[in-house]
C-alpha cells in the first residue's frame, strides 16, 4: 500500500512501511502509476491530483460529522489512528485531541515550540532565549530561560495530564515533548495508521 | 509624591494619585525640579538621568536578593505590592509571580494575548483568527476560534488558579483576563503602589 502525506513543501512517502521524504518541486504525479492514498494540506496541488484516478484522497473518507469542517486533515488522521487516548501532534502547533470509544470529544490548539519561542524573542531581546528542557515544571521559576519554559511549558503539559486519559505523541517535536508528559506513547506514524484505518473500513477509491 | 514608570516609547506618571501618560519625544528631564521616583526599562533615558539629583532611581531601593538580577523591574514593583498572592501583570508578556509572606517564591511568563494570536497568525491563515472570550474553557474546542482560544487560555488560566493563593491582575488586558480567573482582583496601580511601599520603607534618594 502507497500512502502520502502532502504537505506545503514537502511529500511524506510511506510505501509498504518505509518512509521517505520528497520536495514539492520534485514532484511528477504523473510518474506514479500506481494507487495511492493521500491527504494534503496543499490546495494547489490537491486540484491538480483530481485529475488522476490512481490518486486517492483520504479526506473524502472521513466522517466529517464525527469532526468539524475546518480541522486539518493530519490532525483527523492521527484521531483516526486512536479510539481512545489524547493525541498530541507536536509539529509547528502543538494540537491536543481527545478521543473517546472511538468518537471525538474536541480538541485545542497550542503554538508550536519554534513559535513560541520565536514569539518570545519577538517582545524582548531579554526573552530571546532557548527553552532549557531540562526544568523542573513544577516549581515556579527565578531565571529569565526558566520563566519562559515554565511559562509556555507548565500549563499545557499540566492540561494534557489532566485530561485523564493514555497520551499518544506524534510530530517532529514528539521526543522532547513526551518526556514531560506522564507515560506518553510516541508514535510518529500516527497519520499513516489512520489513514489505513480509514482506507481498510471505507469505501476504496 | 511624583511617579515615574518609564518605558521605551511612553513615561507613565503619577501624580499626587493623578495618572498620565507622556511620550518620551515630548520629554525634557530639565523640565522637572521636584523630587521625583521613577523605575525604567529604557537604558538609554535611565543614563540621562543618572545626571539629575532630583530623579531617583527605584530600583537602587530594592532588595535585589529577593529576586534575580534579569527580572524586569516593573516585575519587581508588582511584587513589592503585595506581601501574599499572585499577580499577574498582562501586558506584551503575562507574567505571572508567587509572593508568600513578603518573600519571592518564583515565577513564570507566558506571551501576551496580542504575541499569542500574531503568533497563530503567522503559523497559518487559518489560525489567523481573535480569541473567543466567550468561549468555556473547562471543555475541549470544535471550532477553530475556539481551539487557538482554549489552547493558550485554559492551560494558562488552569495553571493560575492551581497556585491557590488570591490572583491581583494588572496591565493592559487586566479586564480580559481577570474575567477568566477565579475572584481575582483587578488593580491596575499595582507598579505605583510597590514604588510607595518602597520609598516609604527605603533610604531616600
């Protein structure tokens, strides 16, 4: 099974369970004969795919009542991949979802860590500091590195833990981010498992 | 008594319990021969005074072993004002400091309302929406206004009210954010009233 996730700049390749990545602009649907199965957050691109009958958009066999219209469809996939846990893509933003028994119980959406702290460094050259990971979240904090990390930090990983549920990781910041949280599962083919949920229960293109 | 809080494009003074606002273009510190305080985050006007002896510097009145040397002064004025609580001073930046029977415990601090939503803004169009003040904080979002909205809140406004002390909001977003916390009390003099605490107990100038 060929599976991509279509990005703004980039192609997310997983052909029968490898990964590999590959650039817009070297990109030729046309080279490709065989079915595959996308999502894509880019609109240009997704118009030009219509064409194709060997590409096959996901996003057309979601239940989009279970969701809302305007949620992103890596953040519906990684909820697909999960009938029961918070799911927590750690990318440019950081997105929480919460699913239950299978139907989806809503979400929030934090900034992203890059944003953040390019946020920060933006109000103040003070404030233009890296993040030190290595704090104590619990405790408040008496340095300018600590203030801001406790800051953007302490709050979210205190919410995600008191959702009361099994927390799954995903995205480029999973690593870093889960070892805050209690017992995190980091699993970055969360988008590629849903899509294949979604492919093996509906309807084939 | 004559107060000055000085920034970096406005002084905000206070008078004889009158406040006014000035911009730094229009200032002359040769204009003034009364005794005045001031606190400042700008170098630049804080080198200039150091020649007037009727300008004295607050913060030579602190007791910089109570806090840590980055901390911005008009962090430091806040706390001064109160011996027991949390004050949350929402301004470019939230910062947010424990004061326990007059002592310093620590603090931390989050981006400001207008930082956070230009930092949505700028990680996608369709995070390019204002906040929903409206919006209940306790349940997870399905809209996108929403979940940018709870994604900075609840987490912040979770963290604030765990603190379990009272909450003293000042700043320039006092009014928003005091809505969201549970019996905080908005005091929007709080700077000047640390300055007062300090004079009245410090060496004079």
């Amino acid at each position: 099974m060929i599976l991509c996730d279509i990005g703004n700049s980039t192609l997310d390749w997983y052909i029968n369970g490898i990964r590999s990545k590959q650039r817009i602009m070297d990109f030729n649907p046309s080279e490709h004969t065989e079915q595959i199965y996308y999502i894509s957050v880019n609109s240009k691109l997704s118009s030009v795919l219509k064409a194709y009958d060997n590409w096959c958009d996901i996003a057309n066999l979601v239940d989009w009542n279970k969701y809302y219209p305007t949620m992103g469809i890596d953040r519906v996939m990684v909820c697909e991949a999960i009938s029961e846990g918070v799911i927590v893509d750690a990318g440019s933003a950081i997105t929480v979802d919460v699913m239950h028994d299978g139907h989806y119980k809503g979400g929030f959406i934090a900034l992203g860590l890059k944003s953040a702290q390019e946020a920060y460094a933006k109000l103040s050259p003070a404030l233009s500091e890296s993040f030190n990971f290595e704090v104590d979240l619990t405790i408040m904090a008496k340095n300018t590195p600590d203030a801001i990390t406790v800051g953007f930090l302490a709050p979210l990983i205190d919410k995600i833990n008191s959702l009361g549920k099994p927390v799954y990781v995903t995205g480029g910041d999973s690593v870093v981010l889960s070892q805050l949280l209690c017992d995190a599962i980091v699993d970055d083919l969360l988008v590629f498992k849903g899509m294949i949920k979604l492919i093996e229960k509906g309807q084939l293109c």
